[in-house]
C-alpha cells in the first residue's frame, strides 16, 4: 500500500496542520517507509504464533483487598485549613 499525494493532502487539511511543499514531500516519503515495513510484517507466517496480551508474562498484579485502620480523622483534619462537621472545607469552584 502506497500513500499518494492527493491521500496527504486531506490527511494535512483533516489534522489542521500547514506544511510547506518540502516537508510535505518528507512526510510522504517516510508514510510509504513505515506502511512498506508493515507490509513486510504482513509476509511474515505467523500461524503458530499465540497472540499477546502483554509482551512480558503477567499475572494478577492486584494486591488481596483486606480490611485495614485507616487514619484518625481528628488527626488528619488537624492539617485542614478550615473543617466543618469532620470533613474539609475547599474553596468553592463552579
């Protein structure tokens, strides 16, 4: 698969970017160098392959979820600017 010039050009007008006619010359050449390596990825049997999920062997990074004390509120709320009823008072944004 090949990109032609009137393919970058509404690539250019969709992105909303201004290239000169040198660099639009750049873009298109390496477009075709990336799509002509794909395409040789494409040649490559890879029906015994598994596909992947990540690269590396994973498994459940999760920590056990267990009931723990958590912090005094008095104590936290000791840091708190301004508190009201036990909980922080922030400036109000709208």
């Amino acid at each position: 698969m090949k990109i032609i010039r009137q393919d970058l050009e509404r690539l250019i007008k969709a992105c909303l970017i201004d290239l000169s006619e040198e660099e639009k010359g750049v873009y298109l050449e390496q477009l075709n160098d990336m799509l002509g390596y794909v395409d040789s990825l494409n040649k490559l049997d890879t029906d015994s392959v598994e596909p992947l999920v990540h690269v590396l062997p994973q498994h459940n990074v999760f920590r056990e979820d267990k009931l723990q004390p958590s912090l005094d509120r008095g104590l936290v709320l000791a840091n708190a600017p301004e508190e009201h009823e036990g909980t922080f008072v922030v400036p109000r944004i709208v």
